[in-house]
C-alpha cells in the first residue's frame, strides 16, 4: 500500500472516529467545560484581536445592501406579525402589568422634566387646516350656545321672563312676537358669527399654541401627562392594540423597514457609524475584552450552563456536517503528510 493511500486509509477512520466521538455522552459536558474555559480566555484577549476594526467595518458595509432589508429583514418582520398579532389582540392582560414601580418612579420623574414637547411641533400641528375648522365649530358652538342662555332680549331670566312677570295675562301674545323675531335675530346672526370666526379661530388656535407652550411644565400640565400614563396602565394590552387594526399595524411595519433600508444607504449616517466604531476599536485596540467591559461597567456574566445547552445541538450538528468532517480529515491528512 502506497504511503498516499496509507494517509487516505487514516483520514477516513479519523472521519469516522471523530464523527461518532460528536455523537459520544461525553462530547456535550466537554462542551460545556470548553466553553466556560474558552470565555474565561477570551477575557484576557486584547479586542483589537477578537474584533479587528477593519472586519467590523466591512460587516457594518455589507449589511447596508438592500437585500439585507428586502430578503431578510422585511420577511422576518412580517412573520414575526403575522405570529406575533393575534397574540396580542388576545392578551388580557393590563399594560400595568409589565411596568414595575421602579419603572413607573422613572416614567413620573421623565414626564415631569420640562421641555418634553416641542414647541414647533405644538404650533406645527395647531396651524393645520383641520385644527382650524375644528377650533372654528367649536366656537360657533359656544357662541350659539351662550347667545340663547344669556342674551337678555330672548334668555329666560331676560326680557321674556320680565313680560311674564309684569304682564301675566296678554304676554302670550307678546312673547309670540319675540319668537318671531329671535328666529330673525338668529338667520342673521349665525353668518355674521362664521364671519367673525373666519379670523379668530386662527388667533383662537395661536393664543392656545402660546398657552401650551407657557404653561406645558406646569404642575397641572406635568399631572395631566402622568394622569394619561396612569390611565395606559389601567388598559388590556389587547384593547389598546385593537385601536390599530392589523392593516394599519401592517403598514406601520413596512414603513419602518423601507426607512430602515434607505437609512442605510445615507452617506453621512454611514459616515457617522463608521467613525463612532472606529474611534471605539482605537480607544481599546490593545485592552483586553474584561478591561473594555470594566470600562463600561458591564458586570454580567453569562450563564453558561444555558448557553452550552442551547447551543450544543447547533454545534454537533454543525461539526458532523459534511463540510466540516472533509475540512478536519484534510488537516489531519496534511499532518501526517508533513510528519511523513
């Protein structure tokens, strides 16, 4: 036997030794022993070593290609609605539920910082047409309101109620001529109110828009923006969702991701990302990886025993792929060569 098909009669019984030794009742627990010694190494390895600036960038790179966002993204996010939808349309449970005291103390304390709302998004949206009509009806409504209580000409307590009182017999007759000219009064009056609104609904809407801004940190303004959010927490997550039906949630989601897919291919935002990691890559190139998270301090440590656990299947399964057993018998097949 020739020493070529000695080495190739080798590589496949170390193929196969290696392959059953994956599927081995040891192989998982020295998983497991590897992984904890492997993270305690990779602690005391400078990061420019684990995570090379020039590699992160060009991941950074590839993942502002399109088809990251139309084949990977866009199709993820919409299963992940279609799954995840139904579901919450059907949770009962209260949005309270989820946010703890402590989570709540922090709410309350950043509703009341002042300057929350922009005062040029407030006149932004009280300068719109539709803010305007409505401010305009409900001024009319008012007018018309305050102009049958209190007019004294047709106001019970007014002139009316004066003629029943100083003229009881005969005033029928009196108030029945009143009537008749109120609802005069009134075809006149009601386009000369739309008229007088015409222009003071906008100078209505301007003397709110400076009212909200004056007074938006006011302690009656700060409770009533905790006052919504204690309301928030009292309602079903499901009610709150089924505010927004599934097409508008649908469209929602597909705008964030054709946002998301352009985002990435803005050159300054690019620019701005690629110099925010690679002044971090230079700040710590030679600090070793337990170093950068102390300097964050980042203080947990993974659970291992889970992550050994989870990961394993994909590990064995990946190692026993044919890829990777033609990859170890070819190294192997080099060593003996070399050492031949």
């Amino acid at each position: 036997m020739s020493e070529g098909d000695e080495r190739a009669k080798k590589q496949g019984r170390f193929r196969a030794f290696l392959e059953a030794r994956l599927d081995g009742p040891e192989a998982a627990a020295e998983w497991r022993a590897n992984l904890g010694r492997g993270y305690e190494e990779l602690l005391t390895r400078p990061l420019g070593e684990l995570l090379p600036r020039e590699a992160i960038l060009r991941l950074v790179e590839a993942g502002r290609r399109p088809e990251v966002y139309d084949r990977a993204v866009a199709k993820i996010s919409k299963a992940v609605h279609a799954e995840a939808y139904p579901r919450v349309l059907r949770h009962d449970a209260t949005l309270g539920r989820y946010v703890p005291a402590a989570g709540r103390a922090k709410i309350d304390a950043l509703l009341g910082r002042p300057n929350l709302v922009n005062p040029k998004l407030v006149r932004e949206v009280l300068a719109q047409e539709a803010m305007e009509d409505l401010m305009r009806e409900v001024l009319f409504d008012a007018l018309k309101e305050f102009n049958q209580n209190v007019n004294p000409f047709f106001a019970e307590w007014g002139i009316p109620g004066l003629i029943k009182k100083v003229m009881p017999i005969g005033s029928g007759a009196v108030l029945k001529s009143l009537d008749s000219v109120r609802g005069e009064f009134d075809k006149r009056l009601d386009p000369e109110i739309r008229k007088f609104l015409g222009a003071f609904a906008r100078k209505a809407l301007d003397r709110t828009a400076n009212l909200m801004i004056d007074k938006g940190d006011s302690p009656k303004f700060v409770e009533l923006r905790r006052a919504v959010a204690r309301w928030l927490y009292e309602q079903p997550v499901g009610e709150l969702a089924t505010a927004v039906d599934a097409e508008a949630v649908a469209l929602g989601r597909e705008a964030g991701v054709l946002i998301a897919a352009h985002a990435a291919t803005v050159d300054e935002l690019s620019r701005e990302i690629t110099d925010v990691i690679g002044a971090f890559c230079t700040k710590h190139q030679t600090d070793p990886l337990a170093a950068v998270l102390a300097a964050y301090d980042v203080t947990y440590a993974p659970d291992l025993d889970a992550l050994a656990e989870a990961t394993w299947p994909l590990v064995r399964t990946a190692a026993k792929s044919a890829t990777a057993l033609d990859w170890a018998s070819k190294v192997y097949g080099e060593f003996l060569a070399a050492g031949e």
